[in-house]
C-alpha cells in the first residue's frame, strides 16, 4: 500500500491507477485499489491511498521497484 499525496487538486483516481500501470506492468487493473483522501485543504492538493495486490514472492522486487527514486 502507498499514500500519494501534495498532487493538484484535481488529479483523478484513474491517473494514479495508469501511473501504477505504467511502473508495474505487470499488475491487472483489478488488483490494484485506490481512494482519494479527504485533505484538510480541498483547494491546494489531494491525497490518494493506493493498494497493490502481489503475489508473495514479488512482494519484494514490487517493493523496492515502487520505492525507487525515479518511480
């Protein structure tokens, strides 16, 4: 799970999805859970929690591709 956030107030959930697509290819649409947080100033950014369903023994290699500097 990751939590996005300081993105412009009106980014979408499915940009994130696309986003997570576009780093991770491997990863069905279905398997992959976002939400859009409430901020406590609407106006000047959004926050977003994003799931990610992996298998367990790419659990790792998921991770540190996501935690990556240049994802």
């Amino acid at each position: 799970m990751f939590f996005v956030s300081q993105l412009h107030p009106l980014a979408k959930d499915a940009e994130i999805v696309d986003t997570i697509k576009d780093i991770y290819s491997d990863v069905a649409e279905t398997d992959i859970q976002c939400n859009r947080l409430k901020p406590r100033y609407e106006h000047l950014y959004c926050s977003f929690h994003a799931a990610i369903t992996v298998d367990t023994e790419k659990f790792q290699s998921t991770l540190q591709l996501f935690i990556a500097p240049d994802s």
